[in-house]
C-alpha cells in the first residue's frame, strides 16, 4: 500500500477534533487536515500533517476520514456540500466522531449508501481532557465489516470502544441519551449547591458529604470540585453545545413520540441558561444562573461568608 492509500484523514480540528486528530497523526504517521481555521490548522501542520483547502481535497488524498464538527448542519455540509468530502474520489469511509444526532445520522446515511461509501456513526464522550489524553469512550454504530475496518484506528484517542448497533444514528441516539443524563447531574448538583451555599453549607463539606453518599455523580465528583468551586469554568465544552446535544436528544424523543418529562424540564433550564450565556460560555457556568436565583456564589469562601 503506498503512502497515499494509507493517508488518514481529520475535518474539524476543535477542542475534541485537535486531540484527536493529533493522535491519529502520531499513531498513524500521515493525516490529511482540514478546519476553516487556520490557526487549528497550523500546529497540526507543522507536526506534519498535510494541510487541505477543503473536505474535497481531503477525500482526494484519504480513504478513510473522520469529522469532528459541531452541529448536524456543518456534519451535513462537509459531507455533501459544496466541496464536501463526496467530491473526492479516494474516500471509501467516513466516520463521524460529531454529536450530529440520530436525524442528520440517518441522511448522512442515505447520501453514503448512493455513492457506496461506508459510515461509521461514532460519537464520542470524554471531553477535551479524555482526547488529549487518549481516554475517549466511542459509541460506534456500522455495519460490521465497517467497525472492523475502523475499530484499530479509535484506539489513538479512545480507551473504550462500544459497539451499540449495526444502524447508523444508533451511535448518536446513546450519545444524546448519555447527554442529557450528564446535563441533568450538572443541573441539579447547580440547584443543590446553591440551596447549600444559601443555607448557610460549605460547598466543600456538602460535596464531600455528597460524593460519600447515593447522590454521587460525574458534576458533584468532578465537574463542581474542578471548575466551579475554584471558579475556572475552563472544562473545555460549550454550555451552547450541551444545550444543543439535549435539545436533539429530546428531538428523538418526539420522533419516537415518548414523552420525557424530566427531560423536558432539563432542555429548558439548558435553553434558559444558553440564551443569557455567551457563544463561548463553558457547560459549567449554567450554575451561575441557579447562584443568580439564590443569591450566593458557589465557592468555599462564599460558604463560610454566609455561614457567618
């Protein structure tokens, strides 16, 4: 196989598609690139990836490429766009790592299935921490012969790898459904700390009393000591993101005509919270809008200020 059938190639290098394609780079040696920024683009570059002009010319070079991009419509248009990756003629596989969503999954599967390329649907879970560290969980749905073909290639950036189906956009449906089960534990760990604060708890002790007990969960044992305790907001997804990642969650919901009440009520607090937070507002900072309704900050020294 000469080098060029060998080329991998990585549209979208953001906060996920960086990591990860720079993984892929070291492992793989030889990485195809495209991002529309020039400055997520460079490093990679000078690592030695070859810089593209588009998705096109990356599926002119690469047989196997993989999108890491923020929302269905862009997952929609690099694939068949105007210079979309079915303008190449090398590309045999796509494998979409985006939380694009169930929907977008099945058109992204019926354009494929026209020009006899093949698709894996696999999402990823982690954070940008787990891609630079090469700890991801991939949620990946394909026929079989297709996961073969990718599966040694997640092994760069995903410490576990779960098959979920053979149906495109069942990928995405465990990673919408994984979603929103981490919006509701950020959700409610905001509401309870502030309760807390405002009656007078430290924040430290009441999560150290609360990862003790049954009301454990990924916000209370991770996100809240590391991000919103110091007060950083730095984990690195975008409120409007995890927003967006709910709200096709309850999308699906809809099309399966089940009702989600909690769901429901989660969707809005996220809704609520994106349309007062910036475009580039982190996950965490939706529990400054509980703080805003207690009156108190989440932080150790507001704690022992209200207790005072």
């Amino acid at each position: 196989m000469s080098p060029a059938d060998s080329r991998l190639g990585f549209v979208g290098l953001g906060a996920m598609g960086g990591p990860m394609a720079r993984r892929l780079l070291s492992s793989h040696g030889s990485l195809a690139i495209f991002d529309t920024r020039s400055e997520a683009v460079r490093p990679l570059a000078d690592a030695g990836a070859v810089a593209c002009g588009s998705p096109a010319e990356v599926a002119e070079t690469a047989r196997t490429v993989f999108m890491s991009l923020p929302d269905p419509a862009a997952v929609l248009s690099v694939v068949d766009g105007t210079g979309g990756l079915l303008r190449g003629t090398r590309i045999r596989t796509v494998v979409d790592l985006s939380t694009s969503g169930p929907a977008a999954a099945a058109q992204i599967r019926a354009v494929l299935d026209r020009r006899g390329v093949g698709y894996l649907d696999a999402p990823v879970s982690g954070g940008p921490a787990g891609a630079v560290e090469g700890r991801l969980t991939v949620m990946a749905a394909g026929r079989p012969e297709v996961f073969d073909e990718v599966a040694p290639l997640l092994d760069a950036f995903a410490a576990n790898v779960v098959r979920v189906g053979d149906i495109p956009g069942q990928g995405q449906l465990a990673k919408v459904l994984n979603n929103l089960m981490s919006a509701t534990a950020i959700a409610i760990t905001s509401e309870v700390m502030a309760l807390g604060v405002k009656a007078g708890l430290d924040p430290e002790r009441l999560l150290m009393a609360v990862n003790s007990g049954s009301g454990r969960n990924t916000a209370s044992a991770d996100k809240f000591p590391k991000y919103v305790l110091p007060r950083t907001f730095d984990m690195g997804f975008r409120l409007q993101l995890m927003t967006k990642d709910v709200t096709l969650c309850l999308q699906e919901a809809g099309r399966q005509k089940m009702p989600m009440v909690l769901g429901s009520t989660v969707e809005q607090l996220w809704t609520l919270a994106a349309a007062g937070a910036a475009d580039d507002a982190d996950c965490t900072e939706i529990a400054q809008m509980f703080e805003g309704w207690a009156g108190v900050t989440i932080s150790p020294q507001a704690g022992r200020d209200q207790a005072s």
